[in-house]
C-alpha cells in the first residue's frame, strides 16, 4: 500500500502513522504552575537529545478546542519540568493521568500517587516517588510545528537535565537494569510494550570515542574533551618555541 498524507486515503480502517513508529518512550511530565498548583500527563512523543549535557524533548499537540496543553504552559511559565519513567507497575496511575481535566486538578491526587519534590530545580517541581527513575529539567525551549485544527499544531518542548534520580533497586552490576525497571511504551493504536529483557550488539571496528558516544558516557566525553586540549595546548607551544 502506498498513500500521501493529507492527499490521498490509506484506505485502512484505522490510520497506521502511529503505529510504524513504535516502541516509543513516554514522556510522563509533571509541572506546577505559577500559582503551585501540580500537574501530571504522559505524552507519547518523547526521547532524549543528547548526553554532555543531556537533554530530553516532549511534543504536545493542542486539544480539540485548539488550545495548548497545561503542561507546556507550566514549563513555560515556571521554566521548569520533570520527566518520570512510566513502568509496568504504574501503568493503570499513568493512564488516569492521560486524561483531559480541567486545569488546576492535581492528577497525583487523582491517580493515588505520592510526591517528592524535586532537588535543585529553582522552582520546586512534584516528582511521582513510585516511579524509579526521575529527570529534573530546566526548560530550554519551544519549537512550534504547524499543524491542521483543531488538533494538529505541536509544541514540542526541549529542557536541560539537571538532575537524575535512580532508585538503587533497579541497578544490576553497575547498569539500570530494565529487567527491573519495566518500562512500558507507547506502540499503534491504544497498544502498549513492556521492556523485559534486552540483547547486545556492539558495532565491530568502532573507535573507542564512537563507543562511548553510543553508550553516553559524560565521562569519558570530558576526558576526551581534556586530552585533546592537551594537544592543543602542546602545539600551540612548540609553534611558539619555532617562531622564536
């Protein structure tokens, strides 16, 4: 089959976009507002960015009254947001809070889940203290996507990590272990994934500087950082030693 979105009908019972795309992490985000009021909501379009320094991206589309979601509104106005790991135990919670109340209802209340502020936000952020694994994230920016109405137009919303939280439990031999965590996924239509188990690859003849990028190592990506300024630093002298 082949079809042109917004041209031509998939002639499918039900649009497949979505579900060619998948497993996609969920961004299950919480804010507060300006007034301190607590808000929860997962969106199924989120994923990291990068690693030195990290940062993470959620999009939200408007609603069906074309307005934007609370949400991006929050981490707009209070310029910061956290992200939550939505696991296989707190999926029921993560779906109670997927739903469009009015602003100013805490859906941590509403979903039965209990708080920890965050640490070193400048504005203090409820955290869901079930979930194992938090980033606090400090609001960079908003790229705004057209889109058709009412539903269409996107906010997606960059922040810089600041924090991570990692319950102690769900780390195996050194690695976050997703056989413990669990972490469920957004696929096609109103289906879910749960990880529970995971293989390795790792790409032959690879240099240790692409390694490294792969697996995210801040570490090793400022180690790297100071060596080559070492070298740079040695050139820069020995040139001036010659020029003399």
């Amino acid at each position: 089959m082949f079809y042109e979105p917004g041209k031509t009908d998939h002639g499918l019972p039900h649009d497949p976009f979505k579900a060619c795309v998948i497993p996609r992490p969920i961004g299950w985000i919480s804010t507060v507002s300006p007034t301190g009021t607590a808000n929860l909501a997962p969106y199924s379009q989120f994923t990291n960015l990068t690693f030195d320094p990290p940062y993470v991206l959620f999009s939200s589309n408007q609603t069906v009254h074309g307005t934007r979601k609370d949400t991006v509104t929050n981490a707009e106005s209070t310029g910061c947001f956290v992200w939550n790991l939505a696991t296989y135990p707190l999926r029921e919670a993560m779906n109670i809070t997927a739903q469009q109340f009015p602003y100013g209802v805490d859906e941590f209340e509403r979903a039965g889940l209990s708080k920890e502020e965050s640490t070193v936000l400048p504005v203090s952020v409820p955290m869901v203290k079930e979930s194992p694994v938090r980033f606090e994230c400090v609001y960079h920016s908003t790229m705004r996507l057209p889109g058709n109405p009412p539903m269409g137009t996107v906010d997606v919303v960059v922040g810089r990590v600041v924090g991570v939280h990692v319950d102690d439990g769900v780390i195996t031999d050194g690695l976050l272990d997703v056989r413990k965590t669990r972490p469920i996924a957004r696929c096609g239509y109103f289906q879910y994934a749960v990880v529970e188990d995971t293989f390795d690859m790792v790409i032959p003849g690879m240099s240790e500087d692409v390694l490294y990028g792969l697996e995210g190592s801040a570490r090793r990506n400022g180690e790297r950082a100071r060596e080559l300024s070492k070298g740079e630093d040695g050139e820069k002298e020995g040139g001036k030693v010659e020029e003399k």
